[in-house]
C-alpha cells in the first residue's frame, strides 16, 4: 500500500455525494476504505448518465476509487454481526446515514464503540443534534437553500438558482475529512477513540458568512452583511471586442495602476475618490466592473491574451466541460489519465491533485464492481468460507457473481 494513510482502515456506510466524497479523500491518501453497500447498491452507482455496465456510471468511478466494496442487507443479523466484527479492526466508522436509522440497525455510537472503544466513528448529518432541525433529510440543493446561495445569486444576478453543481456535498464532505483525519490523529496520538458530528446546514452557514457576515460581524452591526465585490451584479467573465469571453480580475494597488495606465485612464486614480484604495473600489464595484466590461470589449481576445501577461494583471479564459479535458497545464501535470478498467473498459480518471515528497498517493486505483470484495473482506474478518457460503445463501452477504 502506498500513501500517507497507508495502514488505516476505514468502515465506509456512506451513500450518495458527500459521504463518498469524504471516504475518497482517505482511499486517495491510502486508506483501505470497505465500502459497504445495501444489495441493490448506493444509488449514486446509477447517477452518471451513460455506463458500459449497470451501476458503474461515471460519477461513481470518481467517488468511489481506490475503495473496496462489499455488499450487506443491513435488516439481517449476520449482516450486523458482520460490521461489528469488521469494526473491530476498523480505525475508523463513516456514515451519512440519519442517526436514528443506525441506532435501529444496531450500529449506533454506542454498540460500536463497545466492540472498538478507540474507534473514530464520524456521523454526517444534515443538520446539528440539538437543534430543532435535528432528524430532517438533508440533500445539496435544500442546504444551499437553508444556507443563503439562491439568494446570494439572486442579489448578483436578479434570479435565484442554485449551484449547478453538488457543490455542498463536496464542501462539506471536504470538511468531513478534515474532521476525521483530525479525529484519528487524535487516536494515534492521545489513544482515545470518539464520535465526531459533521452538520452540512452549520458547517455551510460559516463557509458563507466568513465572506459575507462583513459588518453584522459587530453588535451593534457596522453596516449589513453582504460582500458587494463578491455580489458585483457585474462580477463576470467579460465580452470581447470579437465575441469571446474573458476573465480579467485586478485586484491589488500595482494591478489596477498598470490596468488603469495601459487603457488610457492612470489619472483616475488620482482624481476619483471610488477608485483611490482596495476600500473604495470595493464601495463602488459596480462601477468599476462595468468600466473593465468597457475596456474589454474594444480589443480582441488575441489582444488581450498578449496585453495582459505583460502587465501581470490576473486573466484566464473560460473553459468549458469540454475544453477543460484539454487544459495544457492539466496536461503538463498529468493530471488526466486513461486506465483500463477490468469490466469497464477505458476510462478517464483524474489524478490526486496534491504532491508528496515521501509518501505519494497510490496510483491507478479503480471503482469497485458492487459486492466485488465480499468474500475478500468477510475472509480478513475471520469469517471461514463455509460460513461466508451460508451468508450469500440466505441473502445477508452479496458477491458481484466473480468469485
């Protein structure tokens, strides 16, 4: 095994986008991650679009690399008994599943906890216990909802609309990881296992109002909240004199004076009291963004792409899904890799986006087919093959029909 994780085990009961993505965070550092999954399978196998094989589209080839799967009806006793043994030897629990179904199940803190007293079993939820909210299903667009985009996005661009994009699974799954891997240093270095609560709805009201809380951060308020540069109903890519798109975005002192000096316009910033500082250009955004929106659109996009490396302002044009496969810097790094799948053939996949001196991530991990570890994982868990046998005859335990 390769990777800073290299040697920890991770219990993985997690469904759908944010669960997964926390869990593949680990796998991609080198943890052993069991996936464990109902018979039919974590519906997200089923979300992405076209596949070669049921239940292997393509957004579960990304959220679940580098994992091992095995398949359990949770209802069934011997099920259970199976996750309390694999517990045992577990470093740590992840689940996104509401906490009173797995106190029904049996597989609560507490009756974890008595079979691995230094387990760290981490609970995602939607919302906090403790709070009238507690309990309630939770999914992506509802938190971006309770947490204020739509209307974030209503304020910049007169509609409300959500993200496209999952964007709090993966914001809060990210913060999820960061709490786990805290929690099992904690392990490693004080000896004590706990149960570590990660609420979407809490964790996103601060990812927004670190930004946006700005003077409704003092009692009394200083002024109400909101980030007008952030709010800009012009903050956007720019058109060009020749109909393409670009991202232009001075922002310190020295980037505005060459910006302002190469359009003709360096007395401004002397004269005008709205551009003098960082303070006053945000006061007055809007303005600004509209004058860059002018400026943009009386040269070419080759004009700009030439102009602006030299006067070191920040430029970037926009990629499309598309055309972002084809990113010259991605392709420098390697970031894209093609890997021969063994049931689904050629894929695509991406590549951990850090890098490590000492302990790189491990390379070339794959998906795993629902059920494809069973045996595999059941075996390491002492389980004989008799009693494996008996497990996948009475329909506690399921293969993927390989082995």
């Amino acid at each position: 095994m390769a990777g800073a994780l290299a040697g920890i085990r991770i219990l993985d009961l997690t469904t759908v986008q944010m669960g997964p993505w926390c869990t593949r965070i680990c796998a991609d550092l080198g943890a052993d991650v069991i996936k464990v999954e109902a018979p039919e399978g974590d519906s997200s196998r089923y979300t992405g679009g076209k596949a070669r094989n049921r239940g292997m589209g393509g957004s579960f080839q990304h959220n679940t690399r580098g994992k091992r799967a095995i398949a359990l009806d949770l209802k069934q006793a011997a099920a259970r008994d199976a996750i309390l043994r694999l517990a045992k030897t577990a470093d740590a629990f992840a689940s996104n599943i509401r906490p009173a179904a797995l106190d029904r199940l049996g597989l609560g803190y507490e009756a974890v906890r008595a079979v691995n007293p230094k387990i760290v079993y981490l609970s995602m939820v939607g919302y906090g216990s403790g709070g009238r909210y507690a309990g309630r299903p939770a999914y992506d667009d509802l938190i971006q909802a309770a947490s204020g985009i739509p209307m974030l996005l209503a304020r910049s661009t007169g509609e409300p609309r959500f993200i496209p994009m999952a964007a709090i699974d993966r914001t809060v799954g990210s913060a999820a990881a960061n709490a786990l891997l805290a929690g099992l240093l904690a392990a490693a270095r004080q000896g004590v296992g706990q149960f570590i609560e990660v609420p979407m709805f809490e964790t996103m009201v601060q990812f927004v109002l670190a930004e946006h809380m700005q003077g409704a951060t003092f009692d009394p308020p200083l002024a109400p909240p909101g980030y007008p540069r952030t709010l800009s109903r012009s903050r956007r890519p720019y058109r060009t004199r020749d109909g393409q798109v670009i991202a232009v975005l001075p922002y310190n002192d020295g980037q505005w004076r060459r910006f302002f000096e190469a359009m003709g316009k360096a007395e401004m910033l002397r004269t005008d009291p709205r551009f003098a500082d960082i303070a006053a250009r945000t006061a007055n955004i809007d303005a600004l963004y509209d004058m860059v929106g002018e400026e943009v659109g009386r040269r070419d996009l080759a004009e700009w792409l030439e102009l602006l490396p030299k006067l070191d302002v920040p430029h970037m044009v926009p990629h499309t899904l598309e055309t972002v496969l084809e990113d010259p810097h991605l392709a420098d790094r390697g970031f894209f890799r093609f890997v021969e799948h063994p049931s689904e053939g050629r894929l695509r996949m991406m590549r951990e986006p850090s890098t490590w001196s000492e302990t790189p991530p491990p390379e070339d991990t794959l998906a795993p087919r629902l059920g494809q570890h069973t045996r595999e994982v059941l075996a390491e868990a002492g389980y004989s093959a008799a009693e494996i046998d008996a497990m996948i005859a009475a329909k506690a335990a399921f293969t993927d029909g390989r082995g």
